[in-house]
C-alpha cells in the first residue's frame, strides 16, 4: 500500500510539473518503436492520431511478439499468445486510424530483444527501408532511465544507435509507459514536451487501451498479462509525455 502511494504521489507531481511544456512537433515522416504488442497506445497514441489527422506517415516497429506475458501463469502455447497479441495491436491501430501495412512485426524474442547481430541487422534493413533518403524523419522509443524492463532499455539503446548511423538527422524522443510505473526521478525537465489530447482523441486512446487489456485468454487473465492498476491509471491521462533525445 506504501509503495503504491507513492507511486501515485510521483505521477501527480509529475503532473503539475507538465503544466508550463511546450507542445511537440515531430517531422513529416515518425517512426515508433515499440518493444511489445501495446506499449505504442500506451505511449503513443495520441500522438499517432494527430499525425494521422494531420495526413502525416506513421510507421510502427513492433519488436516482440510479447509472448511471455503468461509466464509462470498458465500453458498458453507461446505462438498463440504471440497470434492473438498481434491481432489485438491491428484492431487498436484500426481504433486510431493506422493502416495495416504500416505496422512492422519482428517477432523477436520477448525478453531476448537484439541479443544476437542477425536481429540487430533485420531491424536495420527495415529502417534503411523506411526511410529511404527522407530527411524530415522523427524517431520514438521508451524512455532509457526510467522503464525498467529490459526489452524497453534495450530498444532504446538499440534504435538510438542505429538512427545515429543510417539517418543521423533525424529526431529522436524518449516515449513513457513503465516511467509511470518506476520510481525514477532522473528527469530532463529541460528537453520535455507533450501532446495534449483533445477529448475525441483522448477517448479513442481509452479504446484503444481497451482493445489490449479487455479481451482475454483461456485463463481468465488478459492475453496481455495482468497489468498494476497504478500502471493503467497513470497511462489514462489525457496528455502523453516526451523527452527530445537529439
């Protein structure tokens, strides 16, 4: 109960500190790089919205087929979970209005992202194919101080790196999703933006989320895993927070 009050206390003060940031401006072409099924609406969806609204391109990168969140839960065949955690994140993309053919799979391991240079290399031959000579090119990935799980830290440091290398340009951003979650204090205040939805696109972040946590599986829990509600409820808000990385 401790723990969970101060978590509550962080995100609010978090909150009010927002108040006076300035509104972000990504490029033409985005880039969101998600380290599991569902940690792009988390973190992103606003954002995805108003690019889309706005008759931008939105190409997402999801590397892992999140098929580990039943470990230790029950015996879902891991390609099953993998199966139906996929077709959740294309019913939510349909919910905020991104196409089909604009979603990337890599499947890599849930847990394992990038630990070997074949996966390293697929992941940079999909980037070379995505930008393709743009320059006007955002790029987004979780928050390197303060997501905790090592797929999101891992992304990050990955993505970043090759970025530097095939479009050293580009923007990129810190996205937040378990920052919410963590009590991580070491923040950038200085290179902190947001995007402040409005009520139509906040309720369709709020179905969106939903199309991720309410189905669920044989086993009574979400095809996603249990998530805290701390979690959800700081993912809830009607702003999404960024860090300008470069």
């Amino acid at each position: 109960m401790y723990k969970i009050l101060i978590r509550k206390v962080r995100v609010q003060t978090i909150h009010l500190m927002t108040s006076s940031l300035h509104d972000l401006t990504p490029a033409n072409l985005s880039v969101i790089v998600a380290p599991h099924p569902d940690d792009e609406v988390f973190g992103c969806c606003g954002l995805m919205q108003r690019l889309i609204a706005q008759g931008k391109q939105v190409e997402l990168i999801i590397m892992t087929g999140g098929g580990k969140s039943h470990a230790g839960c029950c015996d879902i065949d891991e390609n099953e979970l993998i199966r139906q955690r996929r077709q959740l994140t294309i019913r939510a993309a349909k919910e905020y209005g991104l196409s089909q053919e604009y979603i990337h799979f890599l499947d890599y391991p849930d847990g394992g992202v990038l630990e070997s240079d074949s996966q390293t290399d697929k992941l940079s031959s999909l980037i070379h194919k995505i930008v393709d000579g743009q320059n006007d090119v955002s790029v987004f990935y979780p928050h390197k101080n303060g997501e905790g799980w090592s797929d999101h830290v891992t992304t990050s440091n990955i993505v970043s790196h090759l970025f530097d290398k095939i479009c050293p340009n580009a923007k990129q951003y810190e996205y937040c999703v378990w920052f919410w979650f963590y009590n991580c204090w070491k923040i950038d205040w200085k290179q902190a933006c947001l995007v402040r939805m409005n009520k139509k696109e906040h309720a369709v972040k709020l179905k969106a989320i939903d199309v991720y946590i309410e189905p669920k599986a044989p086993c009574g829990k979400p095809w996603s895993g249990v998530l805290p509600p701390v979690f959800l409820w700081a993912n809830k808000w009607d702003k999404e927070l960024y860090f300008r990385v470069k």
